[in-house]
C-alpha cells in the first residue's frame, strides 16, 4: 500500500497539473495558513517602519486592529463596494473608509505599501481589472497579501471559485511577481461547516480556518509517513482545498 501511494504520488507529481501549480508554492514549506496569519507573520518579519495599508474589500473594517497589533501603520484605508452585507454591519466612525464601485480604485497611484485582500475576490465581478487597479495604487516593491475561495460553497453573493493555478495566472497578467500560493483550510471541512451553518451548528468549525483542517492534517501526516517533501504536501493541500492564500509583490 505505501508503495503504491509514493508511486502515484511520483506520477502525479510528473503530471502536467503539479508543474503548472509548482512554481508558485514553496519548497520549505506545507504548511496551513490563512491570509490573517499570513499577512501578520509578514509585517512582523519586516524592517518596514510603518506601513501605508489598503484593505480591498475592507468589509466592518476589522483587519485595521489586527495590522495594528503586528506592525506600526503610517495610514490605513478602508475600502469596500457601497452596498453589501458585510458593509452594512460597519459601526466604526474612526477610520478612513472609501466607497468605490467594484473596479475602479479611487485612490492615487503608488500610495500603498501594502494591499490586504481577505476572502473579497471571489464576490468581485470584474477580477483582472480591479487587480490591475490594486498593482496600480502599490508603491513599486508593495506587497499584496490575500486569499480567496477554491472549493467554497456559495455564499454572500460570491461569482467564483478560482483554482490556485489560474488565480497566479491573473495575479501575473495584472503586473505582480514573486507570487506564492498557500493553502488555506481544506474544501471537505468548509463545506461542512456551511452545512452545520443551516442548524446554528458552525462556529465549532471556524477553529479550522486558522488551525490544520482535519484533511490538511491527514495530507501532512501521510505525506511525511511515505517521505514526500514540503512543496508536495502543499501541491496535494491545494488540489483539496477550499481556501488559498496568495502573496504577490509589484
């Protein structure tokens, strides 16, 4: 049984599908992450001294207390579509929100250090355009951190689910570099917990979005047992799941 799992495992990994993922995911690392958890690793890590933030889909706003906590923010704006679930649950009066209409960013060129995007992309109608506008308002170097949905059941009024290849892809066709693509929480798991959500029953799940989902861990346990490097284990984490994490610069 072992060897037959490294044998497709190898087959696989020759496939045409792990090369086209590949390049983007890396080689040191496999493990579950979250745009969060990633974004604030990323500022601590940094000599940056202070940080000028654009949260793309800025929803009530929460993300501005979180980049605070990690590092020192020279400004930070909220960005968001008028009219939408998350917006008309904002309460906060003290800090900078900006109203756009879902593609065109009204903010000047090169003004932001870095661009925060968590869960946004799949209820964005015109994707490539506004990513094109979000590489715009990046100073060169700029960092923009996000994730988005690939096996995520439809909620919020969402219009797509994206594979990890093809959102690199968008992510270079709208100017970025250096992109690396992560896995987030496994699809099994997400979708259970929408199901759970029909009886009040999710919040158990929600312990999974920041912490190794139950097949993510199985993936790791198993990939480790049969010797399969750090980039496989997330190449097998990101065909499964149902979150991905994406990091890109200018």
């Amino acid at each position: 049984m072992t060897g037959w799992l490294k044998r497709e495992a190898a087959r696989w990994l020759s496939s045409g599908d792990a090369a086209l993922v590949s390049p983007y995911v890396s080689q040191t690392s496999s493990r579950q992450t979250s745009s969060r958890r990633e974004v604030t690793e990323r500022l601590r890590a940094s000599s940056r001294p202070a940080w000028r933030v654009l949260d793309l889909g800025c929803g009530t706003g929460t993300s501005h207390d979180l980049l605070a906590a990690a590092a020192s923010l020279e400004s930070w704006v909220g960005l968001d579509i008028a009219d939408s679930p998350e917006v008309r649950l904002r309460t906060r009066q003290d800090l900078a929100f900006v109203a756009f209409d879902g593609v065109r960013i009204p903010l000047a060129t090169g003004a932001f250090d870095l661009v925060y995007s968590h869960q946004v992309f799949e209820h964005v109608r015109h994707p490539q355009a506004l990513l094109r506008e979000a590489a715009r308002v990046l100073a060169p170097q700029g960092m923009f951190v996000g994730s988005t949905s690939q096996l995520e059941p439809f909620h919020s009024r969402s219009y797509w689910n994206y594979t990890a290849y093809g959102f690199a892809e968008l992510l270079k066709e709208a100017g970025f570099r250096e992109i690396e693509i992560l896995p987030g929480i496994d699809g099994l798991t997400l979708t259970t917990r929408r199901v759970f959500s029909f009886v009040k029953l999710a919040r158990p799940f929600d312990f999974f979005v920041e912490r190794d989902s139950p097949l993510n861990l199985a993936i790791e346990l198993t990939g480790r047992l049969l010797g399969l490097g750090a980039r496989t284990r997330a190449l097998l984490k990101l065909v499964f799941a149902g979150q991905f994490v994406f990091v890109a610069r200018k």
